[in-house]
C-alpha cells in the first residue's frame, strides 16, 4: 500500500489505503517506517516481494551485542563475563518473543541499550546525539521513543543534581527536545486520527492504525 503512494504527499508516511474508510500511517502498521521511506523512491524498481525485515533483524541483533558490550565495559573487566553478558542481551525471552511474533520494529531494543550507555558512561554524552536518538527513536516505534525520552529526562536530572548543571540551561535542552520532537512527530503523521462511519451509522474517532 505505501508503495503506491505520491512521493510528495504530506504526511510523508501516510498511508490512507491501509485499512478501511480511514486513513493511516505507516507508523502504526509495525513496517519500520524509516526503511519503508528510505526505499520508498525505488519502489518501481524494486521485485514486488522486496523485503527488508531480514536486514533490520540481522542488524538489530548486531546493535544489540554492540550497545550491551559497550554498558558492560563500564562495569566489568573480565572478557569471559561481558561474553556471557552480551549472550544474555541477544537472547533474552523479551528479544526472542519478539522474534517469534514477527514484530520486527519492536526488535530495535538497542536503542534502549544506547540510551541507557549514553546515561551511564562516565564522559557526557553531546546534546546532538541524545536529540538523534530520540527522533530516530520516532521513525522506528513510538514505544522507544517514550522510553528513550524518560531516559533522556534521568539525564537531565542527573546534569542539575550530580554535575551542577544550571537549571536555565538544562531546561532549555528538554523544551528544545520537546518542541523538535513535536514538529517532527506530524511529518511521519505521528498522531494521523480520522473519524469513519461504522455500518450502524455511528461516527468513531478511531487512531489510524490497522
């Protein structure tokens, strides 16, 4: 269905034929809206059966040896232990659940693991990459973005309390990440909500999902 639609259309992932008399976005359809816009250009050159869920599983896997080897670094020393560590990121029972049910989108728990690395490695992390982080959070699932941005909130209080931050100064840093977020969010039709009627008459407001 995205396929189909105009390159040029505003919300940049609506996708109204996906569903029934009401329009929806990509967002909601667990399609990784990222890639699906990243490919979305060459989809007429693209075989019909083009998939890339094989390709984000295989690197969410890979991000999520990355990212737990990088938190375990800062805690222990022994190789053999942040080896089994690792394992135990990769393999556990909330990856694999996801794995088994074909939520691909919701197998990106490294970005979690990046959050929470950029919270507890001892050298500040730049305001840019938390910022990134939490948009690219917004194009993958709305989940991590709320739980990347209650980490971020952590930080911020952590910057006030521990590194004697400036109040002014920290609450610019979490208006400016709401205000981005909040132009950002309607692009990838975030919030897309239409009303439709049922076969009864009856008007709903539904969220454009499935």
């Amino acid at each position: 269905f995205f396929r189909e639609t105009s390159l040029l259309q505003f919300p940049i992932l609506k996708n109204y034929n996906f569903g029934m008399d009401s329009a929806g976005s990509l967002i909601y359809s667990d399609s990784l809206p990222l890639l699906a816009m990243i490919f979305r250009p060459f989809s007429n050159s693209l075989d019909f059966h083009f998939q890339y869920f094989g390709w984000w599983i295989f690197i969410s896997i890979f991000l999520q040896c990355f990212f737990s080897l990088k938190i375990m670094d800062i805690f222990v020393e022994s190789k053999i232990y942040k080896f089994i560590s690792t394992v135990f990121f990769v393999l556990s029972p909330i990856m694999l659940f996801r794995y088994n049910m074909g939520h691909d989108s919701l197998m990106s728990q490294w970005l979690i693991l990046c959050a929470l690395y950029f919270y507890l490695k001892e050298k500040p992390t730049s305001y840019l990459f938390w910022l990134f982080i939490i948009l690219f959070s917004l194009l993958i699932h709305a989940y991590f973005f709320v739980m990347i941005l209650i980490i971020f909130l952590i930080e911020l209080l952590k910057q006030i309390y521990k590194k004697n931050q400036k109040f002014k100064i920290v609450s610019i840093k979490l208006l400016k990440t709401i205000l981005i977020s909040i132009l950002f969010a309607p692009e990838s039709n975030e919030f897309s909500i239409s009303s439709f009627n049922t076969d009864a008459g009856r008007s709903i407001t539904s969220p454009a999902a499935i």
